[in-house]
C-alpha cells in the first residue's frame, strides 16, 4: 500500500467513527431531558443569579493571543532547521515575518490589545 493508500484508509475511518458516533447518540442519548437536566450546574451549587457573559473584548484578545501565538510557533521549524535552508528558505521566512510584524503592527494601531 503506498502513501495514499493509508490516507485513504484514514478518511474512511474517520467518517465511520463520525457517522456511528453522531448515529448512536442520536440513538440512545436521551429523548426529552426534564427541567433539572436545563438547570446550570457548576460544582453542585444551583446559581442564586444570572450567568453573567464575558465581554467582547476578552474573546477579540484570545483571537489575536491565538493567530500571533501560532504564527510566531511557526518560527521554531524554520529555527531549528535554518542549516538547511539556505537563502532561499532565509528570505521566505523573513517575508513571513515581515507579514507577521505588519499585521501586529495593524492590530496595535487600531487598538486591538487594549483592555479598557
């Protein structure tokens, strides 16, 4: 079996893992839960108040944390292998990072890191 063989093989699986799993909770998963299965529970201890929600801005500053976090881990390859690269490889990742810099640039000049 070559390479694409057991990517074949992979897919397959994974798409019958999906469906029986999505099939047997469907399935045997509960019909109609009542109203204490509703209730939110944290800990045993039933909310004496409203759920409060978090802000728009903590959600738009884990976005940003996770894009630039990833990006700058897409470094470390690059680090640990720069032997091999050459020029070429030397000048692709510094326009990656040159495009990095210029979207961090454009997110703290529109204010995207601030709290307040």
């Amino acid at each position: 079996m070559n390479g694409y063989g057991a990517i074949l093989v992979y897919l397959v699986v994974s798409a019958v893992v999906a469906v029986t799993i999505s099939f047997s909770s469907e399935r045997f998963g509960p019909k109609a839960p009542g109203g204490v299965k509703r209730e939110s529970y944290e800990s045993g201890i039933l909310p004496d108040r409203p759920v409060s929600h978090f802000s728009v801005r903590f959600y738009r500053v884990a976005m940003l944390f996770l894009i630039f976090d990833v990006s700058v881990m897409a470094i470390y390859p690059w680090a640990t292998s720069m032997r091999t690269f050459h020029a070429e490889g030397f000048l692709k990742a510094l326009f990656f990072m040159l495009v990095l810099a210029i979207g961090f640039a454009y997110v703290w000049r529109q204010g995207g890191f601030k709290w307040d």
